[in-house]
C-alpha cells in the first residue's frame, strides 16, 4: 500500500494549490485526479486566458449561509500574494475591468505555473485515477482507487462543485461529506444565465444578441444582513432569457419564484425625459426611445407593455409616459429557471462551513479530512473571486495538514 502524507483529490486550482502548498513543507503529498486533463476549469476561464483573482477581493465579495468563515483565508492569502506567485513566474497580465485580472496570453500559464509549484515541493501525481472509496481508520485514511490503495493521515477533497458536466464536474465532495455525516447547503448553478417562460419571452425572442449595460436587483437589500444584490454590469438577450456579466451576478443571489428588477437606462429618468420632452420632440414614441435604446429593443418593449409603435410623443398623456417609465427603469419580471449545471461558472452550496475551521478547512468533528474550493459553501460573484477563494482555502488547508 502506497502511503503519503496527505492526500488531495481533486487538481483544479484548489487541489494544485493546496498540494504545492503542503508538499513545499516537506511532507510527502500525492495529488488524484479522475480527470485526464488536467484543470481543465482554469484552462477555459476567462476566455481562455484565465482571470485569475480580482485585485479587490475581499469577504464582501462572497456569498455563503455563514458570510463570516472566508474572513480567515482570505486574509491570509490575498491577491497580492497570488499576483506575487505569478510575477515570480513571470507571466504577463493585465486588468481587464472591475479589478479582473487575465494572462496576457493562455491560461494554460497558470496550470504549468501550479504544475511547477508541484514540481518544487516533488507532490506525486495519481492522473487519470479515480477514487472508489475513503475509509476513515486509527492511522488516519485509506483510499481505494483503481491507481491502488493509497493511505494517509490527512486528505483534502478539492473536487469542486456540479456545474459544467462536460468537463467533469462530480457529487464525490457532497458523497464524502455525508458519508461522514457533515451537513450540506443545498447545492444549486451559480454565475448561471437566466431563463423565461416561452410565452412570456416571446416579444423578446428576437433581441437575442442585444447587449447593454444596465442596474439589476432581486431580493431583500434592506436590513443588517441583506439577502439581495444589485450590479451594474452589461445584460445579454438570449433565445431563451437573458445573460451577460449582469445576470450571471444576480443569479448567484436570486431565488425560485423572485423577480429581478432591471434599469435598462440607469443613467436616465425616462419618464421626466419623455415628459419634458414633449413640447419640442415631435417624433414617433418608438424612435425617440430608440436615441437611448438599441431600436429592436426600443420595439419590443413598447410592444411588450402595450404602447403603440407610431404613437407620438406629444399626444401621450403624462401617466402613460410614468407608466413606460417604469417599465424600462423598473423593468420587472420573473425567470423560470436557469440554463443549470452545464452553463453555470460555479456552484453555490456545498459543504456547510459551520461543519469546518475557518482557520484550517478540516471538519470539526473528523480529524485530518479537509474541504477547500468550491466543494464549501462559499460562492464569489463574477470577476476572479472564486479563484481567489480557491487559492485561498488551499492555502490554508496547505499550511494546516
């Protein structure tokens, strides 16, 4: 039986990251992956060039049902750090937007920068190997795998959450968790484009491509814990429903049977423009909308809301104009699902951190079994956030096993 130190399954950035992390202590670390390529969810972020942390990350940044557990490891490791760990791989890379930052050239920079930090602290590598079992025993752990028996005192599931199927994503982190009777949050897409009821999407069918900046809310933002969110961020028509960076944000906070509440013109008060404007603006209401809207837009939604196309803007009374006012300012409707796992960047949920140490990611009441990435109820927004807790978790279960 071969037998390690530790053993972390999973080599997505939290596995590569905690794995590096440990082994450069001097501890002999073997990392398993079912997969045969490896990290492929960091090989297709951003585009291909990975956005790998956001320069303001920070707890503010997550969502998790206990908001306070991220506070340790993000304090401890933040995205200066990382950024150091890539200056001193010299990689190129630039800020995007938002404090989003992406390799000048591949991701596939990251995964031979992580390969290397390995490579330092010589982890051994089980790929392709798949995990049929996890035993807990008075050593510490024995893992069954088609690679052989591996055992160790420590292991750390980095096997990340359902979303993208395609490329691997599994339930082995939840199984594992309740296998030892820790608590789940109920796991659901995040960072998910939204989707509507054919019916009531269908004026919108042909905006499919339209993209524009816009606010966008949904839930309760008032209190000392709110459960909302509000972005400013650019919103896609699709066939189906609506993405972009704004609706996969809002996704991540949204909730079955909730509205969202969308400012198409967040820079404008619409219905006092349009009521000002009416003793100077003799066009058609379709083409005076369609100076601030995209004009297959501006047509939709007037026909959506019952306005008609060749009305004038001088002939509509004052309460019409507040009542299309409303209707692009507060646009208001009610998704009906997401397009799920396998169009969703994350997965919310996941294993209950109140079952873990902030300051380590073992499980309270399981000695030497550790959970990190995005397997933990933690969930960052868009941008490089959930990176950042990937290599902040890892780290942390590095310098803890």
């Amino acid at each position: 039986m071969a037998k390690f130190d530790v053993a972390v399954i999973g080599a997505g950035a939290a596995g590569m990251m905690c794995a590096a992390t440990a082994a450069q202590r001097g501890l002999r670390v073997v990392l398993i992956d079912h997969a045969a390529k490896l990290a492929e969810k960091i090989r297709i972020s951003g585009g291909g060039r990975c956005n790998f942390t956001n320069v303001n990350a920070g707890p503010a940044n997550f969502l998790s049902e206990n908001p306070h557990f991220c506070k340790s490891a993000l304090s401890r490791y933040t995205p200066a750090d990382f950024v150091a760990l890539v200056k001193k791989h010299r990689i190129g890379y630039h800020e995007k937007h938002r404090g989003q930052l992406f390799c000048d050239d591949s991701a596939e920079q990251i995964i031979d920068m992580l390969k290397d930090e390995c490579a330092a602290g010589d982890v051994h590598w089980r790929l392709p190997c798949k995990v049929d079992s996890l035993e807990q025993t008075e050593a510490g752990f024995v893992l069954q795998t088609d690679s052989g028996p591996i055992e160790a005192p420590s292991v750390v599931i980095a096997t990340g959450g359902l979303s993208i199927p395609k490329i691997g994503a599994s339930d082995f982190g939840y199984r594992i968790a309740k296998q030892f009777e820790l608590r789940l949050v109920e796991p659901r897409p995040a960072l998910v484009p939204l989707t509507f009821d054919a019916q009531q999407w269908a004026p919108f069918v042909e905006m499919a491509g339209i993209a524009l900046e816009v606010d966008v809310e949904t839930g309760s933002l008032k209190g000392r814990n709110p459960s909302g969110g509000r972005f400013r961020e650019d919103l896609l028509f699709t066939h189906r429903g609506l993405s972009g960076p704004a609706i996969l944000q809002i996704s991540s906070y949204w909730q079955p049977g909730a509205p969202i509440v969308i400012n198409l013109l967040p820079e404008l008060d619409l219905a006092q423009a349009l009521i000002e404007g009416k003793s100077t603006i003799k066009k058609q209401l379709g083409n005076v909308l369609a100076q601030w809207l995209p004009a297959r837009l501006a047509e939709g939604l007037l026909l959506a809301h019952g306005f008609a196309l060749d009305a004038r803007l001088a002939d509509m009374p004052d309460a019409q104009l507040r009542k299309l006012g409303a209707a692009i300012n507060q646009w208001t409707l009610t998704p009906n699902g997401s397009e799920g796992y396998k169009k969703a960047e994350v997965t919310r949920g996941g294993i209950d951190t109140r079952e873990l140490s902030q300051q380590t990611m073992m499980a309270n009441n399981v000695p030497g079994l550790y959970f990190i990435g995005e397997t933990v109820d933690v969930t960052g927004w868009l941008g490089g956030y959930n990176f950042q807790w990937a290599w902040a978790s890892g780290v942390a279960a590095g310098l803890a096993v």
